[in-house]
C-alpha cells in the first residue's frame, strides 16, 4: 500500500520506498514468457543496484552491498548476492 501522505510533501526516497511494496504483490508464476521474466529480473537487479548505492555509496567491499539490502518480491528474498 502507498503512503497515504502528499506525495508532493514526501522525498524522492520515501516515494521510491513507498513503491517498493508492490513488489511483494507480484506473483512469480505469471512470468512464464522468457522474455518477460528476463526483463522483470533486469530491472529488479538494476533498481537494488541503485538502491544499494544510493543507501551505502559506492562499494567498499561487495559482500556488504549485496547482502544488506534485499527485496520482498512475490513473499521471497532477493539481493544482489
């Protein structure tokens, strides 16, 4: 569910983490065509890719950028790992 708040009142990173929760909405078996899912798992690699970097800078070590931040997608866990 999306902050009930004025979006114009929110930050770009509280919008962006509000729409991150309609990930856990996706259900996983819908994305039989090959193409589809590749497009849907690039883009969720990309966005934790970003996400990560935006919350930890840039990588020191990878261990700990891709293992902090992970993605409730369809009731599993992603990271970057």
């Amino acid at each position: 569910m999306l902050s009930q708040t004025n979006s114009s009142s929110q930050t770009p990173q509280v919008r962006f983490a509000d729409a991150l929760v309609v990930l856990r909405e996706v259900n996983l078996e819908s994305l039989e065509d090959a193409d589809t899912a590749m497009c849907f798992w690039l883009n969720v690699y990309h966005t934790l890719l970003v996400h990560a970097t935006m919350l930890f800078g840039p990588p020191l070590t990878r261990w700990k950028l891709w293992s902090e931040l992970c993605y409730d997608i369809g009731g599993c866990p992603f990271s970057l790992l």
